[in-house]
C-alpha cells in the first residue's frame, strides 16, 4: 500500500477516513489553489500552471489579476524576510514493513540559518485558524517527513519543521508567523504504532467507521460515508445555561 501523510492524517481522526482518502479526490477549493499558487511564486515552479489555479484556465479577469499581483507583492515580502537556500518541492519516499510512505516537502534546506523542512500555509486567518491547533494531526507533517527524511538518510537526525504562515488578506504587506515543530525519537515511534495501526487494519480486511457527529461534521469523505450521514442527521440539543 502506499501511503502518504495526508491520508495518515485522516486515520487519526477515523480509520475509514484514511480509507476513503485512499480512494476519492476532494476537489481543490479555492484556499487550496490560492496556495499552490503562493508556493511556486516563493519557491518556484512544481509544474501547476498559475494561470488554470487562478482562473480556471479561462482569461482572467481584473479581479483576478489584481489578485495575482497581491499573491506576487506577498510572494516578494516573503522572499526578503525569510532567508532560504535549498530544493523547493522534493519528493522523498521510505518503507516500513511493507508500506511505501511518500511525500513532497515545499522546502528542504537552510532557512534564516538552520537546517529546516518547511511548508507554506496561505490561510485565511492565522490566529483563528493556527493558534488553536494543538492535535498531533494537525502538525503530522513535521514527524512525517522528518521520518520519511531520515529513514531514507537525506538526513541524520531529526531537524526543526517550520511552518511558514502566511495569511491570505487584502494588506498591503502579508502577516507572517513561523511556527516551529520539534521532533523526537519517541515521536517517530509514536508514528511508527499509527503504521502499524493501518497494517493491522490492512490484515484485519477493513478500516472501521468510528463515527461522531463532530468529526463527521468536518470529515471531507462524509459524502461517501453511510455512518458520518446517519450520525449527522440527529439533531444536536444545546443547554443554553451550560454554555460559557
Ligand atoms: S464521515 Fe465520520 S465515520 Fe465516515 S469516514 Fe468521516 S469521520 Fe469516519
Ligand atoms: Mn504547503
């Protein structure tokens, strides 16, 4: 099976998530777009063209073109602030027992003088969206890769995995935070027990539904998913006095 951290992300929610990521696409919203579009103008071009990510293909419009001026007058400031050297969008790839693990890094080199990976986020609201993370699923791209990299000796011991936020608003110049993730030897063994979670799983013949109507709420797969719609049809009651 091959396997790639954005589907391991999901199993930490729901084992038929991972499943489900493992078949079905989920269409490229318009953050999504907007970032790919951010990555090649700071780091270079991975062979996405900007044009189809801004426009669909079709000729832009003025709007859309104001737009892609803003992403390059962003893509600049970055540029000066943050001082980068290294390959922009490298695959790399290892295996445990039997699992092909891959994955593309945005950056992997020296950044304001340390050895980092490092991933760009264009996100609608760094604080909203960033400073209330605080599930290993929401950062497992930091173990991930850093596994992947050693395992496969790219590197020799784990390094720092720098998020690069960046947020996507109309400012004249872009909110920047980094955000930092250090990781462990006990970690890279906290993530080999989620691999041996999909091999047992993959042995077992399913990857059972664990449904909650929170989870479900926000799973992408739930389109796909008898459980998530079943739970998500019962009303929720709120007690009002509880609240905060
Ligand atoms: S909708 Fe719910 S049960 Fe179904 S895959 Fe998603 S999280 Fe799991
Ligand atoms: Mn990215």
């Amino acid at each position: 099976m091959v396997v790639h951290q954005s589907n391991i992300r999901h199993l930490l929610n729901c084992p038929k998530a991972f499943q489900l990521s493992l078949e079905s696409e989920i269409t490229r919203s318009r953050e999504m777009a907007d970032g790919l579009i951010l990555e090649q103008l700071v780091f270079g071009s991975k062979g996405n063209d900007i044009e189809e990510l801004l426009s669909n293909g079709k000729k832009p419009t003025k709007a859309q073109l104001e737009r892609l001026a803003r992403f390059e007058r962003f893509a600049d400031a970055i540029r000066k602030r943050l001082k980068f050297g290294g390959y922009p969008f490298m695959k790399i790839g290892t295996e445990y027992k039997g699992l092909i693990l891959e994955g593309e890094m945005d950056f992997f080199g020296v950044l304001n003088g340390e050895q980092v990976i490092a991933d760009l986020k264009f996100t609608k609201s760094i604080d909203r969206i960033w400073m209330t993370k605080t599930r290993k699923a929401d950062f497992l791209q930091a173990v991930a890769y850093n596994y992947i990299a050693k395992k496969s000796e790219l590197i020799k011991g784990y390094i720092p995995f720098v998020y690069i936020l960046v947020q996507n608003d109309t400012s004249e110049t872009p909110l920047i935070k980094l955000v930092r993730v250090v990781v462990t030897d006990a970690d890279a063994k906290w993530f080999e027990s989620i691999l041996d979670d999909i091999i047992l799983f993959e042995t077992y013949g399913e990857f059972p539904a664990e449904p909650n109507e929170y989870k479900c709420a926000k799973c992408p797969f739930i389109a796909h998913c008898a459980e998530g719609k079943s739970v998500t049809k019962e009303p929720i009651t709120i007690e009002f006095g509880g609240l905060e």
